[in-house]
C-alpha cells in the first residue's frame, strides 16, 4: 500500500501510511549539559522576548537578583509557552550572552531602543510565540501580589539577533520532588517560596516514593541518617537517575550520599569534607553551563556541616567542578556529573546548609538550585494527565481503523508514535507520525487497514522537542464494537463531592470507575452497574478529597474512557 498524506481544509491531517520503512526519528544526545557544549544558533527576530536573568536589568527592590523570575519562566511554562534558555557556549564567569536593542514592556512599557548586555543564561521567547505572553506576566503579578521592582521585567527586541540556544523548553514543565528523608525538606521549599514557584510544580516527598512520582528533579537539602532506609533511598535515588531524572543534595546529604557504596554518583571512593575557608575567592570552570548561570560571587564556607570538600579518589560519571578553590588542595563547593546519555540524568551538589536572599552571595546559592531545576529532564510519568496531554479517539469498520487525535501545543511536538496491542498491557510501535508545523492547535487522522475482526487496544507516545515524552488514553476498537460502546458524558464539570454521569448503552453491564491524583496515584474505585437504554449514574469519591485536578477513568470490557475532572 502506497504511502499517502493529504492535509483537509480544516486543518486536519489525513495519514495512511504502510507499516515498513517508517520515519522514526533518533533521540538527541544532550551534550550541551556536559563541559565544552557546542553552539547552538537561532536567529531571535524582531518583537521576541526576553526575561533578563542579570543582576542589573532583573533587579528587584532591594537591589539584588529577582529571584520570582524563575516562578514567572516556570508559570509561561505551565501555560504552554515555548521558552528558549540562551547561554552563550565558551563564555567565561559573567560573560555576556547576547546583546541587542530592546524595550522594557512588563511590568510597564518604556521605550527607547536601548542596546542592552544579556547575561547569566537569559529566558527567550520568539516572536512568533509572544501572543497572549503579556497577560500571563500580568496574571503572575497578581496571583503572587507584587508590586513595583518586585515584579519580573520582560523586554522587547527591536532588532533581530543571533543567540545560543542551550535548551529548548517548548513542552517542558518541572516538577519538583523535595525529598524529607532527612527532615529539611523546609531549606528547600524557602527556595520555592522566595522564587514565587507555583505551587503545583513541586511537593514534599521521599527518595522511595520518585517512582511513584510525576517528577523531573529532587533535591535533597540535607540528611544525617544511615541504615537500611536511607540505603533504599539511594538506590530510589539512582533509578530516578538513571531513568532520566535530575537530582541535587546539598550539605550533609552530599557526604551521606556520595560516601555509601550504593551511592558514588561522582566519585570512586568518596569525598571527605574539608569546609576550608574559600570564601568567596573561587574559580568558576564551567559558567556556559546551567547549573552556574548567576552573576556575581557564591560564598563557598557560608555555613553548615558541609560547605566544601575534597576528592581523594577520582571523579566519575563526567563529573566536573562548577566552582572551587585550590590552595594546597582543591576544595570544590559546587558540582555536577552526569550518568546517563540523553536527556537528564545529571546530579548536582551544593555545599552549605542553607542560603537567605538577603545577600547576593544567598541569592546565588539558591540560583544553583533553581538552575538545576530548570535544566531539562525526563518526565518519567506516562499516568499523568494534564491540559496538554493528547487524547486519541477512533472507530472501526470492516475496511479501517480510524484513529484521531488533537494536539493543542502543536509547535511543541517532534512526532507522534502510535501503538497497538492484543491485550491492553504489552504494546508495539506500528507507526510514527511527524507533527506538522502549524502553531498552536493541529487535528490529525490515521487509517490502520483492519485485517482482521478481534478487538485491538491503542495508544500514543507523544515525543516533544525538547526528547520529552508523555503517553495518551488508551482505546480499545474493533470492527464488531460499534454497535456496543457505551457513550459517557460528564454532568457537571467541576464538581463538588460526586461526579454524575450520564451513560447510554445498547446492553446492560458494568463499568470500573476509577479516580487518579495527578501523581497517578488511585484515590477511589467504584464498580457502577447500568442498564440497557440512558442511565445516570454517580461517582462518589471519598469525603475527605482534597480540591485540584483529578483523572477519571472508566473502563469496561469493550473501551475506556478517560476524563480531567477539577474538585472545588
């Protein structure tokens, strides 16, 4: 059968492909997280945006960095805004990344074309991807109350320039896993605080529970413990890592960690804490690369049971230093290795107990952490639905099986891979469909030749351009099923304390009600009966569950159906 792509009037994508020779595209090695990146070009054109991330254009009212500009970069983020982050390959502490004329347009518009110096890993947005940016920054000024410099500044360009890419965060939301397996999970959520994150991006947890998880990053602010569960923290720590996650640890966690056998994420044998007095005279080797993009000095003995320390053996795992100081010995203070090719897998320490924005030395420390909460990782969560998840539908007949599909952040995707199954668990690629590149929302169609009659369970792997990846509903389609499957419809949406359902049938039966968190965790199960004809039926979820965004789904012997359901 002849391969064939016709694109209808209304958008939508018609695709019939044969099942050999199919384009599947490779994955991308991410290179650009490891010492001596290569650059990364795109032309910025005129009318794109910038969020400074310098001392001097992003200063808030005390006069020191604005840390609420990771909070606002995360929120564009959430709302399906494609952010660049542009770091310069090869430039030096404090180098420039760019420069360009550009006007102030948020939180109040100045003009003047004034040409400024970006530096310290500046966020950018093209101007193609600009419409509806403004309001979002005004809602972020609301939602968290700022007023005056407290408030992000967002530039206009007034003339195209040439920037480096680092990483292309279009499709990417961080989540944010702070561990309390050592009880200081508070260090770590006054870093959130004074960055105004939005507080759906990241959730007190423990090492044991990441897999569980939706998450792209943990950090661990500190733990003294030892014995068997913090042994099996480790290891939860290093499969999170090793699938594709980002991790930090900072203080006493960075020894605890590193110096048991199941740990070593950097070293051969350990580290020895040495807390010399380095102050903030310190070498920064690697400032073209996230975990060190911040202006300025970081203080490497502030305080704390572990500010800095030695490397008796050798490093391993691309380990390499992001800021130290030798005098005699190299006394490190910031790290970083990396375990694993592609994207993710790097683990970062930080010496110090704690740091308060109240100084600029502070201020850097908590960037590092933010940083590293930035920089792109797996989002090892294919149970999680959120606004931006792809949800296949289809029907059957005896010639076809008629897939379709909507993809709201279509610039977003790279491609979609679509999967078949016999039995609803052990799925296989069948086919890969690249996603066009119309902005914002794109309608595809897929026809499958039905070969044969018996029931066939599908899915889709989204991959996006940042080689992040989510997996769709799944459906269940034959040619004999038409005359069979039940339509539910959602009452009212949101809800209250139950979920009424209307379900219409052609037979009586019975479906599995259940109800997930968006950690893909199941907080209620119910077996509804129904009879032939229109029933209403009523979820009834537990008393106690807590408002926020649930997935619903309802399965039976011929389809499943899945719903976002929001509890007030």
């Amino acid at each position: 059968m002849k391969n064939q792509s016709i694109k209808h009037r209304v958008g939508i994508i018609y695709i019939v492909l044969v099942l050999v020779g199919l384009y599947f595209p490779m994955v991308k090695v991410y290179s650009q997280d490891l010492p001596s990146p290569a650059a990364n070009l795109e032309l910025l054109p005129t009318g794109s945006y910038i969020i400074p991330m310098d001392n001097s254009l992003q200063a808030n009212t005390a006069g020191r960095f604005n840390l609420r500009s990771y909070g606002l970069i995360v929120h564009l983020l959430n709302n399906s805004v494609s952010v660049k982050w542009a770091i310069r390959a090869a430039k030096l502490k404090d180098g420039i990344d760019f420069s360009v004329n550009t006007n102030l347009v948020q939180p109040a518009s100045v003009t003047g074309d004034i040409l400024r110096d970006f530096k310290a890993g500046p966020f950018v947005i093209s101007a193609a991807d600009t419409t509806g940016v403004a309001a979002l920054v005004t809602g972020f000024y609301s939602s968290n109350s700022l007023t005056g410099n407290d408030r992000p500044n967002l530039y206009v360009t007034s003339s195209d320039v040439t920037v480096d890419i680092r990483y292309d965060l279009a499709g990417y939301v961080p989540r944010a896993a702070i561990l309390n397996d050592g009880s200081n999970a508070i260090i770590h959520l006054g870093f959130m605080t004074a960055s105004s994150m939005p507080a759906g991006n990241y959730a007190v947890s423990n090492g044991t529970s990441l897999a569980s998880g939706c998450f792209t990053f943990a950090s661990e602010p500190h733990n003294t413990n030892t014995g068997p569960a913090v042994d099996a923290t480790i290891t939860a720590i290093r499969d999170f890592v090793t699938s594709g996650g980002n991790f930090l640890a900072q203080c006493e966690a960075v020894t605890n960690y590193e110096n048991n056998a199941l740990g070593r994420f950097q070293t051969t044998t350990g580290v020895t804490v040495a807390n010399a007095g380095v102050t903030t005279v310190l070498t920064y080797p690697n400032a073209d690369l996230s975990l060190s993009q911040f202006e300025g000095l970081y203080n490497g003995s502030a305080g704390g049971t572990v500010r800095n320390w030695t490397m008796p053996g050798a490093g391993i795992n691309n380990e390499h230093h992001h800021a130290f100081r030798t005098a005699g010995s190299t006394y490190i203070a910031a790290s970083a290795s990396k375990l694993v090719a592609g994207i993710g897998g790097l683990v970062f320490y930080i010496g110090n107990h704690t740091f308060a924005a109240t100084t600029p030395e502070g201020t850097n420390g908590m960037r590092m952490y933010l940083n590293a909460m930035l920089t792109p990782a797996v989002l090892p969560c294919p149970a999680m639905l959120d606004d931006r998840r792809v949800v296949l539908k289809g029907s059957a007949n005896y010639n076809f099986i008629n897939l379709n599909w909507t993809a709201r952040d279509n610039r977003a995707i790279d491609y979609f891979e679509l999967e078949q199954s016999d039995d609803g668990n052990f799925f296989t690629r069948i086919a890969s469909v690249p996603a066009t590149q119309k902005r914002g929302s794109e309608k595809y169609l897929y026809n499958i030749p039905n070969t044969n009659q018996h029931k066939k369970y599908y899915r889709i792997r989204t991959r996006y351009r940042n080689s992040n990846y989510q997996y769709g509903n799944v459906i269940s389609l034959s040619s004999q099923l038409n005359s069979i499957n039940n339509r539910f419809t959602v009452l009212r949406n949101p809800v209250t304390t139950t979920i009424a359902i209307i379900l219409e049938s052609k037979r009586e039966g019975k479906s599995e009600f259940n109800l997930y968190d968006l950690a893909g965790t199941k907080v209620h199960s119910q077996t509804i009966k129904y009879q032939k004809g229109v029933n209403q039926v009523t979820c009834n979820p537990p008393s106690g569950l807590r408002p926020g965004t649930y997935t619903l789904r309802i399965a039976d012997e011929t389809q499943v159906a899945v719903f976002k359901i929001v509890k007030l």
